[in-house]
C-alpha cells in the first residue's frame, strides 16, 4: 500500500493507469485456467500423443510419424464401432424427437391433474443413469425377470441374449435413452407449450381448428426452438455411449465389448497400451462431434455471441 | 353478431354421437380421441413406471423365485428380506457400500461447489462487463461446449498420470471445475434478467465490480445457481466413465463403479466380489442406493430440472 501511494503522487496520471487491470480478466482466471487443464489441454494432448510412441513409459513425441494413425484406422472394430453408433442415432433420435413432441401435445391437449401426474411419472425414470440403468434393463429385458415378462413370452423371447444383442443394441439402447432421458424433455415442452398464449389458442379454435389441427397447426411450430436444443443435446450424448455397452458387455456378455468408439479407444489405452492409437480414436471423435454440433447450430442459427440486453 | 351465439343442446341420449361430435367439456376432443389419448399415455406411464416398481419389490424376495416362472413378477416378498439382502451386500469388504455412498457423497458436493463457484462469476462477467478479448472466451465456450466430453477422458487420463494423480480423488473432482455449459447458461441468464440500471446505481453508490456481483450479481442468480447446482449435482452423482478410467481401487469408487462392481459380481467375470452371495436382489438394492437419493431431489427439483435443460433455448 505504502509503496503503492509513494508511486502514485510521484506520477499520479501514468502508473495509476498501468496498475489498473480490468477486473473483468479476475473473475475470468479461473475459468481460463480449468479450460486449459481440463478441455484444450487434453484436445491438445491427444493431437500430441497420435504421433509419439511410448518405448520407454514416457511418450516420446514425433517418434511415430503415421505409425498410430495407420494402426488405429486399420483397427478392424474401428470402423463397425462408428456403424454402431450412427445405426443407433438412425434408431434414437427420430423414435426420441417423434415421442417426446406426441406425449407432451398429447399431455398439453386437456392440462389437468391427470396430466401433470403422468408427467412426473414420465420425469422420474431421469434419476435412472449409467449403471443403474444398465441393470435395470438387464432384468427388464430379461424374459425370465421381467416385469413384462407376459409381453416378452408373448413376442417369442424366452433368453436375454435373443433380446439384447448386437444386432438389437440400437433397439435396446434406444429404449434405455428414451426411459432415462424423455421425461425431461417432455417436462421442457410441456412448459413451452404452456407459454403458448390462451388467446391464440382460442383464436384458433374459433376458427374451426380441431385438437390435432390445433397440435400440429398451432402449437408445434411454436415448439421448434426447443427441438433443435434436444437435437443438439441427444447427438452430443448419444455419440459418446460408454457406459452402456460397456456393462452389457462385461455384466452380461450380450453385447460386444468394442461395440462403440470410446470402448474401441479405451480397449487401446488400457487393452492393448497403445495410448497413440487410442487418441487417434479419441482425435476422431472429437472431429465428428464438432463437425456434426457446428452443422447442427449452423442450420438452426442457434447460438450468436453478440448479447441484445433484454430491457 | 348474434347468430354467432348458439343455444348449448340438451344432452344427447345416442351414446354414438359422444364418439364421434366434439365434447368441450374435453377441449374439444371427441370420444374417440380422448380415449386415444388416455390409452397412449397411460401405456408409455406403464413403460416408464412398471421397470422402477419391479426394482422397488425386488429386494422383498428370493432369487429363486423371482426365475419362477409360476410367480407373478410383482409378487411382493417379507420386507425383511431387505435386510437379508442388505447384510448379504455388506459381506463384500468392510462395508464397502457405505464407503461407495459417502465417497460419491463428497466427490458430488465438492464438484458442485467447485463448478458453481466458478461458473457463475464467469458468465456474470461475460453478460455485464466489457474487456477485450470477451468475444474470443465465448467463441473458446461454444467450442468446449462441443467437444465430446467422453472423447476427452482418456487425454486426460494421460494428464492427470503426469502429475500423478491417477487413483486420487481429485482426478474425479478437478475436471467437473470447467463447465462451459454451466458458463453458457449463466451468461445467458444474467444477460436475460439483470437490470443495467441497478448495476449503473451500484456503481454510483460506489461499489467496485466484486462488491456489485457479490451484492447485486450473486443474490439475483438464486435461480441459475439452483439450476445450475442440480445440473452437477446429477452429472456428478452418475458420473461412471471418468472414475472408471481414474480410480482402480475399490476404496475410492464412487456409488456408479460400486453398482458395475456388484453386477459384474455373478456375471462370471473374475472380479473380487465372485463368491459372495450377490444375487438379483442384492443388486437392485444397489441399483436403490443409487437411485432413490436423486428421484427424491428429482421430485422436489422438477422445476429446476426443467428449467436447466430449457435454459439454454429460452435466448432469444
């Protein structure tokens, strides 16, 4: 302080201006620190660790040259593990979009206390994730266990493994998602419907509109904002299955155990402790997840950077 | 307008005229869509609520019987078979359940802290304050925002085994300190709903830019700090991937490898849990402990819930 006040009557104007640090940047450090360790730090990382080997437990960077590119591309599960997943996006994300937009017109057709129970009652299952969920549905998809074990009989099923297996993981991982993850989705756009004005509606009506005129008609188009940000979010999320493939995997032998790319790319690092293939793999799926993300904000002009301060 | 006012008709007696004529009294719906409708709601309510009624009852009973295929699949067993199944689950270890539960306890609560405590200073600064550089932290947001966040854990596996923190808690607990969604919502929330004029009357008053957001800032973003604290709070009680990748040593798990661990128990893997008596019911009660904390807040948070997830559409 004393010497802060010494320098500030010797040049009052000068040093006071040079001290002074916009303390915007302040509230920022931290922020600015945990991104470089935790986000483009790691992205930077693994750029890094795709072209150095690992003789001597230590990477040494630029040894490989092209080596770990032609390695992991040559994978023979690499290319079935982005199959996988893109037959498991064709599968989720229309069955997803279609029933969640249904069940919340359908909720929001006559909103009463009925509505609202089973809107809860869809909400919950979002505290099943990860582990849970995967046992949850290793039991309900077991024809022995079920709770609709009269419906699984029904089908022809008699063994978990005619139901899960890789051939039906798109089916079967598309069923947990739209469990664990539709009631909050629905909750979401059943409040934007609920934002819908009542003269609007009454407007229509007036018209001649009838309930699924008025659904698809009215009360759609005003939901649309909301379905590009599911879109993003269910893209990001489905892309990076880990968990569950991984526990059908190794707690019920249904599914393979590199059925996705993270499983493909952490069979690498810890399989087979070839740590530059596997962030070959991991380099790759950041690609396509910011190819597909820009390509999603893109076409909906979602996010601008330029803030219009609400008055 | 007068002919627009028609007299309300006397209740009609032919029952076919209430499937097919629009009923008010049903917003407009007539019979055969409102029984469409109750009937298709009802069986997506069977699909969502029958799996988590299965899992409740599962505890009450005996393995075997639960195979059996005479026996309903909701015959409810003695609930003292809670018990039975729990002590059966505390054979494994020194209780190794409790210590799963009280480790995702502090590794949840210490994620939640740490994210907040830097998320919300972070778009508070980017809604209300001007510096250069402002655009290039949004962009480096968006950006983050996107990168698969799984496709990172194995890089940072690798960082955190340079500076020898594999194994260590804090490997789990330090990564959840940048959420860029976190950043996105708050900035989108206080630039949304702060008053430049209380900000500018702050300033008059003589606040500096800490004390504003300390006073003005941190009491107005009750709601986004609410929302924000559930959205970690479930990202970090469920978290599975990171630990699975950092931790390795059964002391440390957190509740999501505990359950992997107990279902791998009977699935032939050679694991440390193989000969224990962990069977069906054993493992939903495990499956319980790790569901029933979060239903309880889903409950009471449904509207933070909500409003987290739609937070990021509300910008106009």
């Amino acid at each position: 302080m004393a010497v802060q006040t010494s320098a500030m009557v010797n040049a009052p104007i000068r040093s006071a201006k040079r001290l002074r640090v916009n303390p915007a940047y302040l509230f920022l450090l931290p922020y600015l620190v945990a991104m470089l360790l935790f986000s483009l730090g790691p992205a930077i990382y693994a750029l890094l660790l795709m072209f150095a080997t690992f003789k001597v437990g230590r990477p040494q960077f630029f040894e490989a040259g092209f080596t770990n590119i032609v390695t992991a591309l040559k994978d023979p599960y690499l290319l079935p593990a982005f199959e996988n997943v893109l037959r498991f996006l064709v599968v989720s994300v229309p069955f997803g979009l279609v029933f969640v937009i249904l069940l919340a017109l359908l909720l929001h057709a006559r909103p009463n206390r009925f509505s609202l129970l089973m809107r809860t009652i869809y909400f919950l299952p979002g505290a099943v994730t990860g582990p849970a969920l995967v046992m949850l549905f290793l039991f309900t998809f077991n024809p022995d266990l079920s709770v609709f074990r009269a419906l699984l009989h029904f089908m022809g099923y008699t063994d978990l493994k005619q139901v899960v297996n890789n051939d039906t993981a798109p089916v079967v991982f598309t069923l947990m998602g739209f469990f664990g993850g539709a009631g909050g989705w629905i909750a979401v756009f059943f409040g934007a419907l609920q934002g819908i004005s009542e003269e609007l509606i009454e407007a229509a009506i007036m018209d001649g509109c009838n309930p699924i005129q008025l659904a698809w008609l009215i009360k759609r188009p005003l939901i649309t904002r909301y379905v590009a940000f599911m879109l993003i979010n269910v893209l990001a999320g489905n892309v990076q299955l880990f968990a569950e493939p991984q526990l059908m995997s190794s707690a019920s032998a249904t599914i393979s155990n590199e059925w996705s790319p993270n499983l493909v790319s952490y069979t690498w690092a810890f399989g087979i402790g070839n740590f530059g293939a596997s962030a070959v793999v991991s380099v790759l799926m950041m690609l396509i997840g910011i190819v597909c993300a820009y390509a999603v904000i893109r076409a909906t002009n979602f996010y601008s950077t330029e803030q219009t301060n609400a008055e | 307008m007068q002919t627009a006012i028609k007299p309300i008709k006397p209740p009609v007696v032919n029952p076919l005229r209430y499937i097919i004529s629009r009923n008010p009294r049903w917003n407009g719906m007539n019979g055969v869509e409102m029984v469409g409708r109750l009937v298709i709601l009802l069986l997506f309510g069977a699909f969502f609520v029958m799996p988590l009624v299965w899992l409740a009852i599962a505890p009450t009973r005996v393995w075997r019987d639960m195979y059996d295929l005479n026996q309903s699949p909701l015959s409810i067993g003695p609930l003292s078979n809670y018990i039975v199944a729990w002590n059966n689950i505390a054979m494994f270890g020194q209780s190794l359940m409790v210590t799963w539960t009280i480790n995702s306890i502090w590794y949840t609560l210490s994620s939640v802290f740490l994210s907040i405590a830097i998320s919300i200073p972070t778009g508070y600064v980017l809604a209300v304050m001007k510096f250069r550089g402002r655009q290039l932290v949004m962009w480096l947001t968006l950006i983050t925002m996107i990168l698969p966040g799984s496709a990172m854990v194995l890089p940072l596996f690798l960082e955190m085994n340079l500076v020898r923190l594999v194994n260590n808690p804090w490997s789990v607990i330090l990564p959840s300190a940048f959420a860029p969604f976190g950043v996105w919502l708050s900035y989108v929330y206080y630039s949304v709903t702060l008053p430049k004029d209380l900000l500018a009357a702050g300033k008059v008053d003589g606040c500096n830019e800490w004390q504003l957001f300390w006073n003005i800032g941190m009491p107005l973003g009750r709601t986004i700090i609410a929302t924000l604290a559930f959205l970690t709070f479930n990202g970090a009680w469920n978290n599975y991937f990171l630990p699975f990748v950092m931790l390795n040593q059964k002391e440390t798990f957190n509740l999501p490898l505990g359950i992997a661990a107990l279902m791998n128990a009977t699935a032939g893997s050679p694991t440390f849990l193989r000969e224990l008596p962990i069977n069906e019911p054993e493992k939903a009660l495990g499956g319980l402990f790790m569901i029933v904390p979060v239903m309880i807040i889903f409950l009471f948070a449904q509207k933070y819930v909500v409003r987290g997830l739609a937070a990021g559409a509300v910008k106009e």
